[in-house]
C-alpha cells in the first residue's frame, strides 16, 4: 500500500497501484473518522478535509486516467480483455452515486467537525463506497494489470506522462 509522503513510482502499474492504495487508504481515513468518536474536532476536520479533498479531486483523476489514457492505449494495441475494459469503464460511472454520496457527508463533517452524529453518518456511505470499490480494483490488479507490462516501452512512457500531466492542471 502506498505511504503518503512517499514518492510516487515511475512506470505505469506502480503509479496505478498507488492511486489503488491511495482510494484505500482514504476509504480506510473516512471508516475510522465514522467509528472514532473520541477524536478531537481539530482532527475529525482535518481528516475528513483530506478526504474530502481526495474524493473530490484526486480520484476523479486516476478514474479519467484510466478511461481516457490506459484502456483506450490496451484497446488500441489490441488486448484480448476488451470486454473487462468495458465492464471496469461501466463501473466508473456506476460508483459516482457512492462517490457523491461520501463527499456530501464528508463536506457535512468539515463545516462542522464536532457534529458527532455527521462523523457517525460517514459510516454508511464509507462502507458503501469500500463495498463497491475493493471488488473493481482486484479485478484490474488481477485481470488488467499484468497487461500494461505487453504494451511498448515508448506507450508505457507517454502514458504515464499523460498521468503525470493530469495532475499538474
């Protein structure tokens, strides 16, 4: 799982397998936040700040890297697992309800961090979230992964620069 502070890896699956330990780490975040009620309001603010702001900003990225960037360059050079791309790609746009669902509450919690019940109702919509998440993300570790080592060593460059790029906007 990715540390946060580390640098990020330099070829293609390492910087995806990040962002899979990012969304972990921040589904993780927004579980604890909703079953600790002990933390103080200054730490319930500015975990659920972080997460909100991952949510909000950072996993949008790694979703448009993969539909915009990493499937269509395995599609092109012709992967034999198209049609897993396609149900990964109607997942996405599946997962935006329990994506919506926890920033909402995560923004709740941010304007008011000692609002011990907006903490607790951060459960639901975390839980959800994991639910849905972890099942995709073993099926692109396992099923999708392994196919970014047979693309070309100048498509394995572009696109991780195309990665790269995407967060420097």
């Amino acid at each position: 799982m990715l540390q946060l502070g580390k640098a990020p890896p330099n070829d293609l699956t390492g910087l995806l397998l990040a962002c899979h330990g990012n969304i972990r780490t921040f589904t993780a975040l927004a579980l604890t936040l909703a079953q600790r009620p002990t933390l103080n309001d200054a730490e319930a603010g500015d975990v659920a700040a972080r997460c909100l702001r991952y949510f909000r900003d950072g996993l949008p990225l790694h979703v448009e890297d993969e539909d915009a960037s990493v499937w269509p360059a395995l599609l092109r050079e012709g992967v034999e697992r198209g049609a897993v791309l396609e149900r990964l790609r109607a997942q996405h746009d599946e997962h935006h309800a329990a994506i919506a669902a926890l920033v909402d509450q995560l923004a709740a919690v941010v304007a008011a961090p000692g609002d011990r019940a907006a903490r607790t109702a951060l459960l639901g919509p975390a839980n959800a979230l994991k639910d849905a998440l972890e099942p995709h993300l073993l099926l692109e570790e396992r099923e999708v992964f392994p196919l970014l080592a047979r693309l070309p060593a100048e498509i394995q460059a572009r696109l991780v620069s195309e990665l790269r790029a995407r967060r420097q906007r």
